[in-house]
C-alpha cells in the first residue's frame, strides 16, 4: 500500500489537492485532506447539512462513483489568521445539460498537528452567468 500523502503547506495548497482529488475522482486522497475531528460538514449544492466523516465519505462516494467532477476553482477570495482560513471560490463546471455552471463555493480550513486540513465544504448553486474578475486567482 502507498504511503498517504501529507499536504502540511499552506491552505491554499490543500485547497488545490481537494479540488485535484475531485477531479480524478480519489475519494482516499480527498478524505485524507479533512480535519480528523468529527466535527466536520459539508454541503452540497441543494443537499442537506452533513456533519461527521461518515455523512461525508459517503456522500462523496455516491458522487465520484461515476468519475472525476472536471471542476475549476477561481476567483479566490481569503481571510485567513494563524490557525483558520475561509476560501470563497467561483467554482466553473459543467451543467447536465453541457452547459457551463458555476457554483459558490465556501471552504474553510483549521491548522492541525498535520497542517491545514478542511473543516468545512459548502457549495451552492450561484444565479446568473459566472461572475467576470479580471483580478481572478486561477488555482489550477
């Protein structure tokens, strides 16, 4: 069995092996980047609130069953302080039409003894064509 990857840079960094792991569909490697606390929740755009490592695993599971989710983070918007640090994202896709989407994304991060790990994944669906920035922070 590999050894398991350790991301202990910065949050940014993380946040890039998350959406890196979404889109080759490694569910090992995208539960590897969550906080080990139970604490844990994510939401997925029009889904419940999932709170613990089980709801999650599970839920992603469910979704990468059927491959990667071909999904380009932009417009990084961070506030961050020594121990936390709250992403805002664009996240651009496409829609079951073909269509292109885009989705809001809120990802926050807490620094462990094994570096910056997720907390928290929040995605809502946004209204109206994506939001242009010509300031945008491409993170892949």
């Amino acid at each position: 069995m590999p050894a398991k990857k350790t991301h202990n840079g910065s949050a940014a960094e993380t946040e890039a092996a998350f959406y890196d792991a979404l889109n080759r569909a490694d569910l090992e490697a995208l539960m590897a980047l969550w906080a080990e606390d139970d604490e844990i929740v994510c939401v997925h755009p029009g889904g419940p609130r999932l709170i613990g490592h089980a709801a999650i695993r599970n839920s992603w599971a469910a979704i990468l069953e059927h491959g990667g989710l071909h999904i380009m983070p932009s417009q990084l918007h961070e506030t961050h302080t020594l121990m936390s640090s709250v992403h805002t994202v664009v996240e651009g896709s496409t829609a079951a039409t073909g269509e292109p989407a885009h989705l809001l994304a809120t990802n926050v991060y807490a620094k462990t003894p094994r570096g910056w790990r997720i907390v928290l994944h929040h995605v809502s669906i946004a209204p109206g064509p994506a939001p242009v920035d010509t300031h945008s922070q491409i993170l892949h």
